[in-house]
C-alpha cells in the first residue's frame, strides 16, 4: 500500500521506545505491521490473539498486552503534546 511508509513513520518511534522501557523487540515485525496498517492508534484494539499471529507467536501474550498499553499511553502523550504545541503557538508539530 502506498501509506506503509507513514505508518512505519509511525511504528518506529513508538516501537523503539516500546523496546527502551520494555526491552522488547518489535523492530522484526514493523513491515507485517505497517502493511495492516496497525498503527500505534489501532493497535489497543487489535485482539492479543491477531497480535500473537502478526509476531509469529514469538512474544508471550503478556508482552503483547504491554504493547498495546503502551502503544494507547503512546498516542495519548503524543496527542497531548500536539494540542500543548498548538496552545502555545508552535504549530510546527508532526
């Protein structure tokens, strides 16, 4: 699909910093994710069974639950800098 690179925009900052806090390593599966267009926004909807799938069954399914906490906590923050940046005046926000 021609959006897979806005949405690896988005998967490799959120998967890397998933990693930091977590250590653990999404970075393998970024382009399956990418091409279901299972963004960090999506991805605490997607059921931890589908997630298992996409991962090829190699992460425990409690990681899979850290990831999409993590990935709801992620869009939050980031929205929330966004309308922060916005207040402020600084419009130049990705």
């Amino acid at each position: 699909p021609s959006s897979m690179p806005s949405e690896l925009g988005e998967l490799e900052p959120c998967f890397a910093a998933f990693e930091r806090v977590h250590g653990i390593v999404l970075e393998p599966f970024i382009v399956s994710f990418a091409r279901l267009s299972f963004t960090p926004d999506a991805i605490p909807f997607i059921p931890v069974d589908r997630l298992q799938e996409v991962t090829e069954n190699t992460l425990p399914e409690g990681a899979l639950h850290k990831l999409r906490a993590f990935c709801k906590n992620w869009v939050n923050t980031r929205a929330l800098e966004a309308e922060n940046a916005l207040a402020e005046g600084n419009v130049d926000v990705a």
